[in-house]
C-alpha cells in the first residue's frame, strides 16, 4: 500500500509526539543536544516545543509506527524536563503536579557526599548564629534594664589628663554597693551589706571596703540613725511613703543621694557609682556560675537560721568549702553568735569569690551564661553604670589575681577604728575617736585606698608657713597626710610675709598630677619653677609650699 500523504496540521502533532521539526521543506533537523546534571556526556534530547492544546485529527493511523524515545532515569532530569501531557478531549481531571518535597530529596540525593558535608555545616553554623544572636540580644536588653548608667568617673576613660580631675580620690573607681532584702523580707530596704569596691585604674588594683551595718550617724535633716537606713530614708523621703520597690528611678537616686553624703563624710572618698542588691539577686547569681567555694575560717554555728538549714544549726564547717546560692546568702547574713565585724569579713570573702568564679569561667564571653546572669539579676539589681562603663570595668579588672584583691575594714587589727556602744536601748557601732569623729576613719581610707595618679607620682612634698598663724604648716601636713601625700617635712618660712600661698614645682612639670591636686586644693591658679627665696633649704622636695594668708583651705576634712 502506498503512503499517504501527511495532513500538514498532523506534522505539528507529529513534531510534538516524536521531538522532531520539520521544516518546510520537509527536511529534518538534527535533535538538539543538551547536557544534564548526572550525566557525562551529551544527550540527545528534542528541544522543547510550544505545546498547542488540539485534539488529534481522526486522519491520523492509529498504527503508525511511533519512534523509540531515549529514555532518561528521572534522578537526572531537572524538573523542567518532565513533558506535561495534553488533555484528551472532554476529559475533566486535573493534571497532576510532582510532589516538590519528593523532588527536592531526589535533588538532594544527586549532590556528592562534599556538597552535603559543606550544606549540613552550613545549616548547623546558621543555626549557632541565630541562638547567639537571641542570646545576645535576650542578655543586651536584661543589661539595659539593669544597667542604666546616671553615674561617672573621669578616671574610668582611657587617657586621663590632669585638668579632668576635680581633687583627690578621682584617681580611682568607687562604687557604692548596697545589698537589701527586697519585697517579701522585713524592713526590705535597710542595707543589710554597705560596701565600696574601689579600683585603681592606673596600678589596676581592686580593694573592697565594708562599713558596719550598725554604724551610728547623724544624718542633716534626718536626725541620727544606723548607717543601714539612710538608703530608706532617702528613698521614702522623696516617695512620701513606703515602698520596697525600687519602680521609681527618681526615688532610688534620691536613696543613693543621701547615702553617698553620710557615707563619704565617714570614710572621706568620693563615690561615683552604685549598685543595689537584693537577696534573690545574690542567691541567683552563686547557683548561675555553679556555686563558689570558699574558706571558712572557724566553724559558723547560728540556731536562729536553722529552720533555713534542714534544721541543722550549723551554717558552715571550717575549711574549704562549697556553697549554693542559698549557703552562701545563710553564710553572708547570719551575725546571731558571732558580730557585725565578723560578718562583714564573711561578705568581702564571699564577693571576692564570686567575683574570681565568674572571671574563671569567662562569663563576660559565654552568651549562654552572661543571658543567665543577667537573667538573675533583672528587676532584683538596680545600678547607675552604663553597659560602656560595665565593658571599661572590665577590661580595668579581667586580669586582677583574686587573690590580690585588698579586704578592707574599720576593725581589722592593728586598724581598729570602731567599737560597739549603746544609744539608748540599741547596740550600735561607735568610731574609738568618738561619736561623729571620723579623722582617724578617713585617713586611714585615704591611704589604703590611695588615689592611683598621687601613688604613681610618689612627690615629695615640703610644707612652709609665710603667715603668722602659729602651727598653719603641722596642721597642713596632717591634711595632705590624710589623702596619702607623701610630706616629707613642715616647718617656718624664712618669712612671715606671704599674702597669697605659692607653690613651687621644682620637678619643671615632670609630675603634673600632684601638680594639679595641688593647684586645686590651694585655689592656685598655676605654679613657679623657682624659689621666691633661695635662702629656703628644700630637702631634695619636688613641690615646695609656702602658705600665705590667703589660705582658707587647710583646715578642709
């Protein structure tokens, strides 16, 4: 039989069925050669047409012979290469659309064994990234609640110049840290723990000093009082009433106000910062680190505190030890047998050992524990630092040994400043000098904790008297004495004449910190480099003074 002839509208079709074009001619056109993923050499594979909807024309042989097709494994075909089938005529379902999930691992499962290993750690680091950043953000934004800065110190910043500082004592860090019962305690805003941690930011030294909790003061406009409630009477002064939370910043800045102007009149050194404490805070902040291990001096018996201990009336055995946050806030409070001294040391040794426990584990780069820490502290501390303070903080004190912090204290022998006494029917703690004399106190602070640039420059410092005031210098000497000068001599002045105090540098400027204390103690507006008279004998000095009848300031405290 012979071969009919084509209808020209059955060549599209055949096109279409068999990957062929034919052009008008009625030639064939080689089949276009693509490259596929997963396989190695060039496949021939009919370029992919215009698919037109159209039935089959009923001309069409249903025998006609159909030409192989080259059949690809469907692991290799992109999912482009899928031929979609056209509709029979009149029929109503649906075309059926792959599973993308199933693509996707048939995808997958054609990567090589690299390709997976580089994406699995790929996705693993992401992940590390997103819960560092929640960390961070989650502990950044419990910093910022806690840490709202309001404080400062000019020697906290980086270069220091000698005009930034107002007077002695600015040569250091100090900070005002009041612990407190909190809500749900008794008397929830007395302090039950006054302490100052002090830095030298130029030796980068630490020391922290404890004020006895029962220390009797007179407080302007309060009358007299424990040293304890200052901090309340200053915040329910400015509120009008009693409240122990600490939601209104303005009433706790009124607190801190009034405790740093008693406190400062006792010890004799400014206070630039603050920190406020409760219980739950410091309990919290032992269990976040893992507890601390401390040495216990002698056996801590306290039967008021053992409903707290399982009964057991025994805080504490002697030796090392390890505390839980709930040992160490039993160990820091009890005073029942022992006194406010003793338990002033149990709490700069308990500091000093948190402090070493979160410098050791690297809690300031550990997110996960810097989030907890903060976490724990929340609405429990209150501070007037600010996070960039916080950061300069640490970096002054990340690599201070533990073991060389300096533990201050008023009864710490041979410096025993204190006793205790009775104000009427109340056990208090008097200064051994007498009630409201705090001479031997601040001088005895000023030197243990002697400002860093005076330390460094160690000037000697000669003191004479150019007036007629009978004793101006030996009084001078002890003021300049108190804040740690090194005097190294006071006596007369070839003359009695002076009408205004000189100061003589006769270091040419070598040491200008001394030089600008001095300046401003003296209300002196520069200094001389020359003696106004070469018959004084200087004594190898490097700031000679010579008093004059000007100088109203020496008697200053």
């Amino acid at each position: 039989m012979n071969e009919q002839t084509p209808h020209p509208k059955q060549k599209a079709i055949d096109g279409i069925l068999f990957g062929e074009r034919r052009l008008q001619s009625g030639v064939k056109t080689p089949l276009q050669r693509r490259r596929y993923r997963g396989v190695g050499h060039d496949t021939a594979m009919p370029a992919r047409p215009v698919i037109a909807q159209q039935p089959p024309l009923s001309s069409v042989p249903t025998s006609m012979p159909q030409p192989e097709q080259e059949q690809i494994p469907i692991e290799n075909m992109e999912l482009d290469d899928v031929a979609i089938e056209p509709a029979s005529p009149g029929s109503s379902k649906k075309k059926k659309r792959g599973n993308p999930f199933r693509k996707a691992w048939q995808a997958v499962k054609g990567w090589s064994r690299r390709k997976k290993i580089v994406v699995v750690i790929s996705i693993f680091l992401a992940a590390l990234l997103l819960l560092a950043g929640f960390l961070f953000f989650k502990g950044y934004f419990n910093a910022k609640k806690v840490f709202k800065g309001g404080g400062s110190a000019v020697s906290l910043q980086k270069n220091v110049t000698p005009n930034l500082l107002k007077g002695e004592g600015d040569g250091r860090i100090n900070i005002l840290v009041l612990g407190i019962g909190g809500i749900g305690h008794e008397a929830p805003d007395l302090t039950d723990t006054i302490m100052v941690a002090s830095i030298d930011p130029v030796s980068h030294k630490t020391a922290l000093l404890s004020i006895p909790r029962d220390l009797w003061v007179t407080v302007p406009g309060h009358g007299s009082m424990k040293i304890n409630a200052v901090y309340e009477t200053g915040k329910y002064k400015y509120l009008g009433k009693q409240d122990p939370s600490n939601a209104d910043q303005k009433a706790v800045e009124a607190g801190f106000a009034l405790a740093d102007k008693t406190i400062e009149d006792v010890i004799g050194i400014p206070i630039h910062y603050h920190t406020l404490v409760n219980f739950r805070a410091f309990q919290q902040a032992v269990d976040t680190v893992g507890g601390i291990s401390v040495n216990v001096p002698e056996r801590l018996y306290d039967p008021t505190m053992a409903w707290q201990n399982g009964g057991n009336p025994i805080l504490a055995e002697a030796g090392q030890q390890q505390f839980n946050g709930t040992k160490a806030l039993m160990y820091v409070r009890s005073r029942y047998t022992t006194s406010d001294f003793a338990r002033s040391q149990r709490q700069r040794a308990v500091i000093v050992a948190l402090q070493q426990k979160i410098f050791t584990l690297g809690t300031f780069s550990d997110p996960l524990k810097l989030t907890q820490l903060m976490d724990a502290f929340g609405n429990n501390v209150v501070a007037d630092l600010s996070i960039s303070d916080l950061t300069r903080l640490y970096q002054l004190t990340k690599d201070v040994d533990p073991n060389t912090i300096q533990s201050v204290g008023l009864t710490d022998p041979p410096n025993n400043y204190v006793t205790t006494g009775m104000i009427g029917n109340q056990s208090v703690v008097l200064p051994r000098a007498g009630q409201g004399n705090y001479a031997d106190i601040r001088s005895y602070v000023r030197n243990t904790l002697k400002d860093g640039y005076l330390a460094k420059e160690n000037a000697k410092v000669l003191i004479l008297n150019g007036t007629d005031t009978a004793g101006a210098a030996t009084e001078a000497s002890t003021i300049l004495k108190s804040y740690g000068y090194n005097v190294i001599g006071a006596a007369d002045a070839p003359t009695k004449s002076y009408a205004k105090t000189t100061i003589v540098d006769l270091t040419k400027g070598k040491k200008p910190y001394t030089a600008q204390y001095l300046k401003k103690r003296y209300s002196v507006d520069k200094t001389v480099t020359k003696l106004p008279d070469s018959t004084i004998q200087t004594q190898n000095a490097d700031f000679v003074i010579i008093l004059g009848a000007d100088e109203t300031t020496n008697s200053q405290n």
